[in-house]
C-alpha cells in the first residue's frame, strides 16, 4: 500500500480544523473485508482516508494480509497520538435460515479471531500505540428497508473483561433491544431491526462470548473496547474528495471514546521518551528540594552549636573544665570543615547552601582568640619554669642528672612552640600531657581526657598558622642546650642519616636478578626464583656510591646537631668519633646486604622434571664447570661476599674469576687466594668456605663444592647407563632394590653427602642448601623409585592380593556370609614364621621396612624418595597383631578361660564351644579352659539359657569353625578392670535378660583381635606412586 497518501492530509485538516486539528479530531483505522468495509464507509477502501464531523477514518487493509509497514510508519508519523481506535468490520457474527428453527451459527471462527489477534498484535507493534478495539458487523439485505431509519446496537466492555461477562454484557443488550424492538415495532412494523438482533443474540450470546474468547485470554489481552452490530447502509460518500457524512450507527462509538476506562484507552507501548524525562526532571526536582531541606537544616545546626561552643569556651567567668571541654569540642568542627574542603563535603550539606569554607573563615579568629591564652601561653610558662629551673641546679647534684633525662623533651617542645616549621604534633602532645599530667582548675582525670585532644590539634595547626608561635628565650635556649650537650654527650640522627645514604643511592642501581647472577648458563632449566636483590645492596654498589657518601658524612658534617641541641653559634663538644660513626653506618648496610642476600637466595627452587632422562640433563648441566648456573651463581656469591674487604677492588676480583674459569690447566672454580675476614664473613664465609679448594685439598673431611660435584658426575654417569641399557625399568629396579635391601650405592652416598653439605651451610642457609645440594640427587632418586615402586605394588597384587581375594573375599568373617574361610589358609598368610605375607616383605623390602615388635616401620634413610601407603602400613600391623595372637605355633588356634556369670531372672546358662561345655545354674563361677579351634567334628558355638518365666531357650546356635567368632559379633563387649587380660561379654536374649561372661585371655585381645577381620581388605599398593596409590586401590 502506497504510505504517500497522506501528502495533503495534514493541509486538509490545517484547513478545516486549524492548527490544533488533532484536538478537535478523532482519527479511527478502518479493517476487514474492502467489500464489507465499503457496505459500513463507501469509498474508504479505493480514497484511503475520508473525514466528516470531526472524525477521520483510514483505510487499514484486511486482516488477513501482513501489516504494510510503510503505511503503518506513516500513520505514525501522522500525529504523537496517531490512532483514538481501530474498527474491524466482519461479516455477520451469526446467521440463521430461519428465525426460529435451528440455533445461531457463530460466522467468526476461532482460527479467524487468532489471526486477526496476532494482525492487531502486529499493529500495535509498528505504531508503538495500544488503543481500543471496536469489532462492527454488518447485516445483510433481509435487515435493510427503505422506510424505517438506521440503528446500530452497541455492546461495550469493561477493562479486564472475561469471556463470562462478555457473555453476560450481550445478554443484557439483547433484552435491552428486545424492549427497544417492541417500541419501535408498535410505531412502524417494518422497523424490526433490534428486535430481530435481539431473536439473535439471545440465544447465541454464548457462541459470541466464546468466539471472542482470544481477546479476553490474559496471556495475550487485546483492548477490545465494544462489539457493534448493525444495517448495511447506502452510499454515503460525497463528491468531494476525503469527504464523509456519517450516520447515526456512528454515534455510539464515538460517544464511547473519551468515556473508556484508562486500561483500553489509546496509550503509547513501552517507554515515552518525553514521559521518562518529565518523571525524571519532577522526581530530580523533589530530590533537590528535599536535599535543600536537609543541607539547611544541617548547615543551620552546624553553626549553632559552633557558635555555642566558641561563645562557652570564649567566657573568662566559666569554670577552667567547662571552657577546655568545650574548646576541645570547638576545634573538632575547624578540623571537620578542613577535611570536607581537601576530600568534599557531604551531600547533605550541599545543595548550593554550604557554608563549609565560611563557616571555617569565621571559627579561625575565634579558635585563636581562644586557645591562645588557653594552650599556647599556659605550655610555654609551665616549659619555661621546668628549663628555668634545671639552669639553676648544679650539674653535678643528683637532681640535676634525673632532671635531664627530661629536659630534652621539655626543650624540643619549646622549640616547637617558637618553631612552626618543627613541630611535631604527636610527639608533642604525648611528651607534654607526660611532663605536664595536673594543671591548676581542673581535675586530673578530666585534664588527661581533654588534654592530648587540645595539643595534638594545636601541633597539627601550627604551621599552618605561623602567628600562633611564642617568642623564644634565647639566653634560656643557650643555657639548657649547653647544659644537656654536657650531661647527654651523644648526637641524634644515625638512623636518618643511614636511610638518606639508602635513598640516594637506590635510584642509581637496578635490582639484580637471578639471569644476572647466572649469566648464559641456562639456570632456567635447573632452578628458578620470582625475587631479586635490591641494587643497592650489592658490591658494586658499595664501592662506588654507598662507601664514599659515608666517608662524606663523616669527614664533612660528622653527625650533625639535631634540632634540639644544635646552635649555629655554638659548637659542641663531640663523644663521638668520625671513624666510630662510620662503623655503625657500615654495620647497618651489611646487616641488610646480609639479609637482601639470604631472602633471595632461600627463594631460589629447584626446576621440577617428569621424566629420569631431564633429571639426568640437570644433573650434567650443573656437573659441567663451564657451563653450570650453580658454578655461576657460587662464583657471583663469593664476590659479593668479599664486599668491604680492603685490598682488592670488585673489577680486579671479576678478571682474576674469569681468566681462572677459562683456565684448562690448573680450573679452580673461583680465586680464593685472599683470605681476609671482613664485614660479610659471619654471613658468607660458610659459601667462602665450600669454594675453598686449598682447605679441601689440606683436609679430606672438608665439604666442597668441587668434590660435590665430581660425585653428581659420577651419579650421572651411572644413571645414563640405566637408561642406556636394553631394560632400563629392570636396571633401575634393580638398583632400587640394592639399596632395599640396606646397600649403599652411588646415588645414596652422594644424595648424604648433599645433605651433609646443606646442614654445613647452617640454618640462615637452610632454603638454599636444601635447593642447590639435596633436592638435585633427592629428584634423581626418586626418578629412579618410581618405577621400582610400581613394579613392586604389582609384584605384591599378583603375587599376594589376587590370591588373598580369591581365598578370602566372599567368606567369613571378611564378609557377613554364610561360607566361611579356612583357617588353616589363613594360617599360610599370616603366621610370623614363614607366612606368605611376612615372606614377601622381609624378601622384597628388608632394606627400607623393618619389623618392630608387631609393627613394621619404614627405614628413615633408605626409604628417602618413597611414600608407603598408609593403609599398606596399617593393614600389615593389623595382621601381624593377630598373627601373634591367633597363629602364636604358626597354626591356627588359642586358649583363653571363660566364666559365667549371674543375671537378674536366669536361672540357667549352658555354652557349648567346639564341643566343649560350659553349664552354669548360679551357683559360684568358676574359670573354665578352653581350646579354639577345638579338633572335634561339631565345631560351632550355642548359647541357651533358661528363666524363671521360661524353660531352656536357644540364643544362638552357629555351627561352623568360625561359630565362636560370630557369637562374640553379637556380644557387647567392655574391658574388665578387676581381671587381667580380661573382657565383659553380655549378650542379650530375646526377652531382653542379659547373659553374661568374662573372657580372660593368654595374649592380647584373644579371639576378640579376630573380630577386626571383618570388611577387611589388603591393600593392593605398598607405596603412593605419582602422587596416587594406583588406580584400582582409587577405585
């Protein structure tokens, strides 16, 4: 449909309506049927748009068709408010042949009222507007006649209608034009109209209702605003173009329109731009408003109560604890307004009405009137009178010698009270609330709450205002400095100076980083450190800056006067000399040059591998002396543990290294030929000691770094033969299971000697011995266990676990089942004397597993670089405890004694254990032998008891050789504190009388250990390979 027919729409309307031609206009989109549209508005379909009497109707296209978006856009752009309603004009709702003899047939049907929801939906979508829907059905000829007049009958809808009240709305207007009908029947009998559309609705008012039932579903509700019904009309068009008579069947929709509820209304879908700006500008204009509120009201507080309080404060007539406490609240309100101005005022004290920066103008001058008279005039004439008075002490008297321990203090506050630009407020409120804790017309107590407050203020204010300070008394200055130089005989400052020296220098000097230390040697392959050693702290450092600015600062300034005892007219006498101070400064740089050193060093860690061949490539690349990053890093060490040593500078040290290392003939690792102890040797001198191959040479016990390395070569030698050979995993094993059986070997002596050569390093050294000496051979060897120890976890499932499985796995008392395993069998695994499983491991792991008693304990040193299963562990001292209780002669069997005991209501207990019978009928216990397994053919146990309410009665009868254990399974068992080795066993019969023995064993728990076979399992891997211990024990 072509949207260029609204060109002259807005100049025909201008025209006839004036500019506000949208106020006085109702503008209605016309939809359905063009030859139905035709019968209700002629000309509409083929003109587009009409308009007569205020109302505009435009011609919407059928239903059925996809919504043209060009014409849709364009009745958009018509107007804000494009649409007031949309008409969709149907055939006849419902029709019948004759008037009476068959119902209502429903025209509209429900996939037709579907589509034509999901069209409106379309609409409302591209206009961006939800307005009201009138459905307008037309009836044909047989309702038209020439004589009578034109009627339209309207139903209209409430917002939120249901198809049940749509029911009942055109029910209601049925009778309505049955009544109507009659009238104007009586008055022309051809004009019938409503009375036959009431015959028609009456009874088809709820097929109507149910058709329009899509309109009314919540999940998609349409704004159906009224159902019309009326006559086809004649041609009312005009010869005009775009004009239109409209008729009386148009009254009533028109009279409805400004009358529906807000719901169905004509509104606009989704966000209005103009809607949110107006909510926002009145919601920002209420909260403006309101902000304005609260910032005066604050703003009003806030110079009240300063006022209040400077006007208590300011009055000479009050109590001394009254204005104190009220200036200690004053200046809090100064301090507050300086940091709102450095960091922003609060919100609600903004609002165009904060008084921040006036209010803090106007506190100022009351503050000073104030607090002079009050703090500064008071401290200064308290300080006056403490230096006064030393001055007229005699400096060899004791009170003079205890007086000026605190007359320093008390001269450096004076001095901050004349010397804005040294105060210190902390320090000066601290030391006077102690020199000064009374004051004269206030209580102690309340002098030190408000006291600090007051000067700390006072000192972190005084630079700011360098009118506050008093004027000094220079002859009293000159007095007490002379006399506390005199008594003191010290100088201040020796940290400062130290910490400038550092950060003069810091900037000059990168830090230096492992890659530095190392050089091209690869040290990334072997070990590696996220830290690095602050610049400042190395040799050269010391040698070109660090030295020389210590030897400024003592042949130039000595230690100078600090503030307080200095005079630039006087010269004090110094206890101190240049070469004393130098030492001290020196001792500060190398205790951190010591520390810098040791934290980076102990962060160095070993580069872990995966595999023995990249174990092995570690190994040589240290070995190699040429090419090793431990040669490299030790080499950088010992010159940096020599720094401060006289003598030798750091450049002739590094050429002598050099040409030594490239050296084929007599290769030292590193020139150690000085040997003086400097300021680094407490720190370095276990390193220096290591490098010394003169010593090593002169004394075979001496651990060095040459010899440590000849025998990594050596391990590497031997490991490069294992993984060169036809088997490698047999060769290794076979090395592994050398030393399993406690030999030494090659790798083990120089993994010890590693150890050895860390634990001579010292602890302070701890992290990087442990790094450079043990984790190397520590890695290698457990490359070499891994294998050994997986073949060894499969050698002892195959050998011992399948085999215990498939005896032992179904039976009791490993499960609660009915089939029982074999003593005897049992007896083969576990007795102590040549049972498989003591045979397995005394043969396979004697060297790093050892039997203590009845535990078995893995070798500290053998056993390095492997990790036992603890459940391995736990299992076998399991075992091997009921081995020496059950298998004591290596076959399967015990004695213990039992003896019954009395029970309240049993007259009779009988317990028959492998034959052998245990009868009680109360008379005094007695201990009785027994033997199990006894040798006899009815092996079992049964416990039966007679009451006095009954005759004898089974307990439980458990026939098997492992009857007597499943009988103790059911006892409640507690140890026995009068009998040794002894046991309570209750048992408890069916109605509920308790049974009772003790149990007095031979060797620990007798039968008792027995019980702990239940859900039982060998563990199926002796050691944690790979951080796991295999597979199926997982599983």
């Amino acid at each position: 449909m072509d949207s260029n027919i609204f060109i002259n729409f807005h100049t025909t309307l201008k025209d006839n309506y004036g500019r506000l031609w949208r106020a006085k206009t109702r503008i209605l989109l016309v939809m359905g049927d063009a030859s139905q549209v035709e019968q209700l508005v002629s000309k509409l379909t083929t003109q587009r748009w009409v308009e007569g009497d205020g109302v505009v109707l435009i011609w919407g296209g059928t239903l059925t068709e996809t919504p043209d978006a060009s014409l849709f856009d364009a009745i958009r752009k018509l107007h804000r408010r494009p649409l007031d309603g949309i008409v969709w004009v149907t055939p006849t709702f419902q029709h019948q042949d004759t008037l009476v003899q068959s119902a209502p047939v429903v025209s509209l049907t429900a996939e037709q009222i579907d589509n034509a929801a999901r069209h409106l939906q379309a609409v409302f979508t591209t206009l961006r507007w939800r307005v009201p829907l009138y459905l307008w059905s037309l009836y044909g000829a047989q309702f038209v006649r020439d004589d009578v007049t034109l009627h339209s009958a309207t139903c209209l809808f409430p917002a939120g209608c249901t198809t049940a009240l749509c029911r009942s709305q055109l029910t209601s207007l049925a009778m309505q034009m049955a009544e109507q009908g009659t009238q104007q029947v009586t008055r022309n009998i051809r004009d019938n109209f409503l009375l036959k559309m009431a015959n028609l609705l009456m009874p088809g008012a709820e097929a109507i209702s149910e058709s329009l039932s899509t309109f009314f579903s919540p999940h998609r509700p349409l704004p159906l605003a009224a159902v019309i019904m009326s006559q086809y009309a004649e041609d009312t068009s005009s010869l005009i173009a775009h004009a239109w008579m409209r008729d009386e069947r148009w009254r009533a929709l028109l009279d409805s329109l400004p009358a529906l509820p807000a719901e169905l209304k004509a509104q606009r879908t989704g966000r209005s731009g103009m809607r949110v700006l107006a909510v926002c500008t009145a919601g920002l204009m209420l909260l403006w408003g309101a902000g304005m509120v609260v910032s005066f009201l604050a703003n009003r507080n806030l110079i009240g109560e300063s006022l209040d309080q400077a006007s208590l404060a300011g009055g000479a007539d009050k109590p001394l604890a009254e204005r104190l406490t009220a200036l200690s609240a004053l200046q809090q309100t100064p301090g507050m307004l300086r940091w709102r101005q450095q960091n922003g005022t609060p919100w609600y004290y903004r609002f165009g009405l904060s008084q921040n920066d006036a209010l803090l103008d106007a506190l100022w001058p009351r503050y000073t009137r104030i607090a002079i008279p009050l703090l500064r005039d008071e401290a200064a004439q308290h300080l006056t009178q403490e230096l006064t008075a030393l001055t007229r002490l005699a400096p060899d008297s004791p009170q003079f010698a205890a007086q000026a321990k605190i007359a320093y203090n008390q001269l450096k506050m004076y001095l901050m009270l004349s010397r804005p630009e040294q105060m210190e407020a902390s320090f000066f409120s601290q030391a006077l609330m102690q020199d000064w804790p009374e004051r004269a017309g206030i209580s102690r107590a309340s002098w030190q709450g408000v006291g600090p407050g007051l000067w700390q203020f006072w000192g972190e204010n005084l630079q700011a205002h360098p009118e506050w300070k008093i004027a000094a008394d220079k002859n009293l200055i000159s007095q007490v400095r002379t006399l506390l130089i005199r008594q003191m005989g010290i100088r201040n400052g020796e940290a400062a100076l130290y910490q400038k020296i550092i950060e003069q220098v810091t900037p000059h000097y990168t830090d230096l980083r492992l890659e530095d230390m190392t050089g091209d040697t690869r040290a990334e392959h072997v070990f590696y450190t996220r830290s690095s050693v602050a610049g400042v702290y190395t040799r050269k450092a010391w040698e070109e800056e660090v030295l020389p600015a210590i030897e400024k600062i003592v042949n130039n300034r000595r230690e100078e006067m600090d503030q307080v005892l200095g005079d630039d007219t006087h010269s004090a006498s110094d206890p101190l000399s240049p070469q004393a101070l130098k030492v001290r400064l020196s001792e500060r740089y190398f205790t951190d040059f010591a520390d810098n050193w040791l934290d980076f060093l102990n962060s160095i860690r070993w580069k872990r591998t995966q595999t023995l061949s990249d174990a092995i490539d570690q190994l040589t690349l240290i070995a190699d002396i040429r090419q090793s990053p431990l040669v490299a890093l030790m080499n950088t060490l010992a010159v940096q543990g020599r720094t401060g040593l006289t003598g030798e500078a750091l450049s002739d040290s590094l050429v002598k290294s050099a040409k030594d290392l490239f050296n084929t003939k007599e290769n030292q690792i590193i020139d150690q030929h000085a040997r003086e102890e400097g300021p680094m040797a407490s720190t370095f001198s276990p390193i220096l000691a290591l490098m010394d191959e003169q010593s090593a040479g002169q004394d075979i016990s001496h651990l060095s770094l040459q010899t440590y390395l000849t025998r990594v070569t050596q391990v590497r030698l031997k490991l490069q033969q294992i993984t060169n050979a036809a088997d490698p995993q047999g060769m290794s094993q076979a090395l592994a299971q050398t030393v399993f059986q406690g030999k030494t070997i090659d790798l083990t002596t120089t993994r010890d000697y590693g150890n050895l050569v860390a634990a001579s390093l010292g602890q302070a050294w701890s992290g990087f011995g442990q790094t450079m000496f043990v984790q190397p051979l520590e890695q290698s060897w457990q490359q070499v266990l891994q294998p050994t120890a997986a073949g060894l976890n499969a050698q002892w499932k195959a050998l011992i676990v399948n085999d215990w499985n498939t005896a032992f796995g179904g039976r009791y008392p490993f499960r609660d089942v009915g089939s029982e395993a074999s003593l005897p069998l049992l007896a083969q695994y576990l007795r102590s004397d040549n049972g498989r499983i003591p045979h397995f491991l005394e043969s396979h792991l004697s060297g790093v597993l050892h039997k203590q008693g009845s535990h078995w304990v893995a070798d500290t040193v053998n056993a390095q670089g492997l990790e036992f299963n603890p459940a391995f562990l736990e299992a076998m001292d399991q075992l091997s405890q009921i081995a020496d209780v059950a298998f004591i002669r290596g076959e399967a069997g015990m004695r213990f004694e039992l003896r019954p005991g009395t029970a309240r209501d049993v007259m009779q207990t009988d317990l028959v254990l492998d034959g052998q019978k245990l009868t009680y009928v109360n008379q005094m216990p007695a201990w009785k032998n027994v033997v199990w397994p006894a040798d006899t053919q009815a092996s079992g146990a049964t416990l039966s008891w007679v009451s006095t309410n009954s005759g004898t009665r089974i307990y439980s009868d458990n026939p098997g050789t492992w009857g007597w254990i499943r009988l103790l399974e059911k006892a409640e068992i507690t140890d026995n504190a009068g009998v040794s080795s002894g046991f309570n066993l209750r048992w408890t019969a069916q109605d509920g009388l308790p049974l009772n023995y003790t149990l007095r064993t031979e060797a620990g728990e007798g039968p008792l250990a027995l019980l702990k076979l239940r859900d039982f399992e060998l563990p199926e891997a002796i050691f944690v390979v790979s951080g796991k211990i295999s597979s199926e024990e997982e599983e």
